[in-house]
C-alpha cells in the first residue's frame, strides 16, 4: 500500500472577532454603572470624542450643523446600519470601517470652532456630592469615643485601642488575646481586664467572644432575671434558667425543641417558652445598628408605560454621557493644518475609533429597546394584572421573535432592570421555568407565580399548625398546579422561608 501526497485547496468562512467587535460585543452586556464608566474612559482615551454640552443637546433637533455631524458619522456605514437593525453586532461578519482617507468629506459641512462650547467650569468652586454627604458613625469611632472619656490609664487606652481595632462589624472579637497581643509586651491577664471594661461600653454585648457570652453579657446589663430561678435546687446549675439555656441549649432553642430543653433542665415548658421570650429580645448582635453598609438606588435601563392604550419601552439616558466628535479636532483637520503624515494618520485611526464607539452604543440602545418590547409582548398579561400572570419564558423564544442569537438575549438582559407598573424588576425576572396545570395541560405556570403562590400560604398559616411542604403540595394540587413535594421544598429555601418546625409558635 502507497501514500500519495497532494495539495488540497479548501474555501470556508468563519466569523473573526476582530478588536472593534469585541468592544461591541462587551459594550451590549454592561451594566448601566460599568457603560457609564466605560463611556468616561473612552472620552479620557479618546481625543476625538467630545461630551455633548446639555445646552446644545436641546437645541440639537433644529441645529443643521448637528444634524450634519450625525450624518456624517454614519456616511461610511449606510449599509451596516440597515443590517444592524436585524442583527446584533456579534453577528455580523466583518464591521464596514470608515474610510482612511474620507476624513476631509467628514468634516467638510462643518466650520465651526470648538472654543464657543466649553463648559462653564463655575461648578468646580463648590463641594462635591461626597463633602456633603453626612459620615455615618462607625463601631470602632463610637467605642474610641468611649475609651477617650473613660478613667483608664494611658497604657490600658492603648490595649484598648488595640482591641478595639480587632472587632469585627458585628462586634465580636473572633481571635484569641494571644493572637492579639501576638509581638507587644502586654500580659494577657492585663488585655482581659481593659476587655472587661470595654464589654461595658455601648452597645451593650460588645466584645464579647462567642454568642453565648454576648447574650450573657446584655442579660447582666439587664439584671438578674426571677423567672425560673432554680433555688430549690442548689448546685444543679449555676444561674437562672435563660442562663442555662444560652450556654448549653442555643442549638436546641434554634430549632424550637423547647421540650427537649425542659426535660434538660427539669421543668415546665411554660418556663422554658417564658425564658425564651427574654432571649428573642436580645440582640445576637451588637455591632448591627452601625453598620455603614450603603443602599445604592438602582438606576432602570428602560421604562415601560402605557401610552394611549399600547405598551411602550422607553430607553433611559439620563446621567449617561451624550458623545460626539470633538468640534476642536473638527475645525482643525478640515482647515487642513493636522500637521505630519503621522499626526494625520493617528487623527485618521481616532476618527474610525470614535465613529465605531458611537455607532456600537446605538446598536446597544436598538438591541436592548428590541429585546424589551419582545419581553413585554410574550408578558403583557404580567403588565396589565401582576405576578400571578407572569408566564413561562426562556431566552430561545424572545431570539427567535426578534431574529438574534440566545447569547446576543442574555448579554442584553444581564444586570439590567426595567421599571414599570409593577415596580423595578431585573430583565432576567422575566425567564422562568413553568409548571404544567392540569386543568390545562398545554398552559404551562410560571415558576414565579408558584412562589409567590407558596410565600402567600405561609403568611396566611396559622403560626401553632405551619403547613408543611406536603400539605402546600397539596393545596396547590387542589388549585390545579401539578407539583411535587421536593419542588415545593426548593422553592420555600429559594424564598427564604424556614421549614415548618421551624416556623411553629408556642405562644
């Protein structure tokens, strides 16, 4: 048998991600937040890219030089544009690049200087948004502020200070004083007696260790309770009966076996639920009421209303900068004076940069608006009447209503949001599985729907007899939803409901 060796020719396409594609493709799935940052970090790379002045953004629809300028930057791309109103820019094979040399017709409908635009820089002489802001007082400010005033010495003031920068937010202190003292020269005996005092400071708990001796250190500030006392049987246990509960019965208490602990400790589970009102009002812990952590208000990436009985997807463009090419670098290429071959061809490369930034953010704002009004089509029952409408819907169907790719759908729905009649929802609320109804069998249930279907049982329980994930089953059977037990206990830990016995009240 001979082996031959030939030479084959093979023609084949493929799609190849070029730079500027790929900035497309990363411009459609930011957040609102990270377009905003990218936006400012091309106008800072970018001389070329100008921000639109708010005053000549409302003055732009009668202005022929804007309106020259718009079309100018799409002059190159006539028969892009007319593709990326069916296609995301992922899918199209090659971007159609300005021309090298066309910089001169760019520029040609446009004599204007850029020195009349600037903006008037009168508000950099006053604080920023941060000055203004009120600082929340943190644990470790508030305790400083205590030691300060407190009778210490000056060296127990500075192990105090030490101990003070250990504790965590929740106001415990997690790692041993060995640890702590780990590389000075104070004795241990001397660091537990400064955290004695500090466990004495508000608010009341901190400093301390574990949980036990945090819920043990406000029940001293609280005084010694009489309930349960267990006098008439000295040396059986140290303390009254919530003490005894805290150091050896938390677990227990947890998952409200409150016979379980009245065995434990010989008495009535009267008592047992008495101490455990006293312990429900502690707090576990401390260090919550300063916690800095911050609300961000989440800015919608689109607003859907009903305008003259028809459902509209708005886009929202407020706060994000308006771009444009810099009227400065306008006047200075088309009188001619841009200088060597090189300043003139890195002018020319900013150019083609700029024009694709723009033109990419367009085709972002296209895909999202198409995207949206797919997602209000398939969910407009959702709109109209509430959640308990919300219909099945997975990414294949909206890509195949608007012609796109299902990876184009999820880089348009991720970290986006909508507000709409029904409060601010995230774009991925809408893509749920279904659950079959046996009333109908072709009209599948949002998963959505049964969740607040479930949420809705417990609230209405009563709280002595929980229904247990068997019972809800079949409460939702009796109302046609085809679901089994396992599912219903998915969807209660999705929702952050505790199980039944955990749920149960004794009083």
């Amino acid at each position: 048998m001979s082996m031959k060796l030939r030479l084959d020719l093979k023609l084949s396409q493929k799609l190849i991600m070029t730079p500027q594609l790929q900035q497309a493709i990363k411009l459609l799935q930011l957040s609102r937040l990270e377009l905003q940052q990218s936006l400012v970090q091309h106008l800072m790379d970018n001389p070329m890219l100008d921000e639109l002045p708010a005053e000549a953004e409302e003055n732009e629809g009668s202005s022929a030089d804007e309106q020259g300028e718009d079309a100018a930057a799409s002059a190159s791309s006539n028969s892009e544009t007319a593709e990326s109103e069916e296609s995301t820019p992922e899918e199209r094979d090659t971007p159609d690049e300005a021309s090298a040399a066309g910089w001169e017709e760019y520029f040609q409908t446009d004599r204007r200087t850029g020195s009349g635009e600037r903006q008037s820089s009168s508000s950099d002489d006053f604080p920023s948004y941060e000055q203004n802001m009120r600082k929340a007082t943190s644990l470790e400010d508030h305790l400083l502020w205590q030691l300060s005033l407190s009778g210490l010495s000056e060296q127990q003031k500075v192990i105090g200070r030490l101990l003070i920068g250990n504790l965590d937010d929740d106001g415990y202190l997690r790692m041993p004083l060995s640890e702590v003292i780990s590389g000075t020269e104070f004795a241990e005996a001397e660091v537990e007696s400064v955290l004695k005092d500090i466990q004495t400071f508000d608010p009341t708990g901190v400093g301390a260790r574990d949980l036990p001796e945090c819920l043990l250190l406000q029940l001293g500030h609280l005084g010694r309770s009489p309930i349960g006392s267990l006098g008439a049987r000295p040396g059986a246990l140290k303390g009254s009966i919530i003490e005894a509960i805290i150091l050896h019965h938390l677990k227990d208490l947890e998952k409200k076996q409150y016979a379980r602990v009245a065995k434990a400790l010989d008495v009535t589970i009267e008592e047992v639920l008495q101490a455990t009102k006293v312990i429900e009002g502690l707090e576990p812990k401390p260090g919550r009421p300063f916690d800095n952590t911050q609300n961000y208000v989440i800015v919608p990436d689109v607003f859907v209303v009903k305008n003259e009985g028809e459902w509209v997807v708005l886009l929202n463009d407020d706060g994000l900068p308006r771009m444009r090419i810099s009227p400065y670098y306008k006047q200075l290429m088309a009188s001619g004076q841009s200088g060597s071959t090189e300043t003139k061809a890195y002018l020319d490369e900013r150019l083609r940069a700029a024009q694709w930034v723009i033109r990419s953010i367009e085709q972002r704002n296209k895909t999202i608006v198409k995207v949206v009004s797919s997602i209000v089509k398939f969910q407009e029952q959702f709109f109209e009447h509430g959640v308990q409408y919300l219909k099945p819907l997975v990414l294949k169907q909206v890509a195949e209503d608007i012609g796109m790719h299902e990876s184009t759908i999820s880089r348009v729905t991720a970290n986006k949001y909508m507000y709409c009649p029904q409060g601010m929802l995230e774009l991925k609320f809408f893509f749920n599985a279904g659950l079959q109804r046996a009333d109908q069998p072709s009209d599948m249930l949002s998963s959505v729907t049964v969740r607040e279907m479930i949420r809705k049982m417990v609230a209405a329980e009563d709280a002595r007899h929980p229904l247990k994930d068997e019972e809800i089953a079949a409460r939702l059977r009796e109302q046609q939803v085809l679901i089994a037990r396992r599912t219903v206990a998915k969807y209660r830990a999705e929702e952050n409901i505790p199980p039944a016995t955990q749920r149960k009240q004794f009083f």
